[in-house]
C-alpha cells in the first residue's frame, strides 16, 4: 500500500488582537464573512455595562450596536444620519446603524473592569490575557493555514 501525503496551503482570515504598542500578537481567531463578536466592559464613570457589537465584512470590521444603561462620559450623546435609538425592557438602550467600517478598533483594557471579548460563544478576559491597562488593536488579518491531504 503507497500512501501519498499532500500539504495544501490556504489564507484563513483570523480577528487578531495585537499589542497596539509592540504589534505582540494576543490572540487569533478564525472567522467567516458575518462572523459577530463582541466587546463587553463596565463604564467607567456611570459604573454600568456597555457592549459594542460588531460584525466582519471582508478584511474590515463594522459596527452593529451599542448596548447601555446610562449616558456618560465618553458615550455618544447625538445621532448621526441613519441612527436610532432604542429602548429595551430591561432598561437598556442600543443604538443601531452605524454606516461605518474600520479596518482596526482600538480598546484601552480596563484596569478597574475588565474588558470581555465575546466570539462563537466563547468569552476571552483581555485583562486575564493583555493586562490592565494594555493598549490593545482588533483588526482581520489572513494567517496561512496547512491542509494535510493523503491517499
């Protein structure tokens, strides 16, 4: 019997998250096209949850709501064309339709609370894995992928 082993070669796009200061890779993630994930943390000032949603298109990343308690500092005030805000009956509120895409987004890590990365279910303390305070960089980047094939 002959076994022949062949090694295919494929880009797959990953979330990467990077050290906004050294470009250290954290972590890397394999997603699709409208892949969601999301980033969780305490406000600082109003002390409540606020989660930004957000959703992979090709290479970029876009924006699909906001979710929070309460205005505070730092939070957005006004609505830009195309924008509304809801309410929920939990007493949060969202705001949705964002026209926008980044090819990065660019968190400080909280040092009072942590800032939670959630993909596929799973949840990722950025604290636990960058440290308080790290500057931190979320942008879709390819990474070769091996494929071993054999007959």
């Amino acid at each position: 019997m002959i076994i022949i082993a062949a090694c295919l070669l494929s880009l797959e796009p990953c979330l990467t998250l990077r050290d906004a200061d050294t470009g250290k890779i954290w972590i890397r993630l394999p997603v699709r096209d409208r892949s969601e994930f999301s980033i969780e943390f305490v406000h600082s000032v109003n002390q409540t949850p606020v989660r930004d949603a957000y959703v992979i298109s090709g290479r970029e990343i876009q924006p699909v709501a906001t979710y929070f308690y309460n205005f505070g500092a730092g939070m957005q005030t006004d609505l830009e064309e195309g924008q509304s805000l809801n309410h929920h009956p939990d007493g949060s509120m969202s705001i949705t339709g964002f026209q926008q895409s980044f090819k990065q987004l660019n968190y400080i890590v909280g040092t009072v609370s942590d800032h939670v990365l959630t993909i596929d279910g799973k949840q990722v303390s950025l604290r636990e894995l960058c440290g308080s305070n790290a500057a931190v960089t979320f942008a879709v980047e390819e990474r070769i992928k091996i494929v071993f094939a054999s007959q």
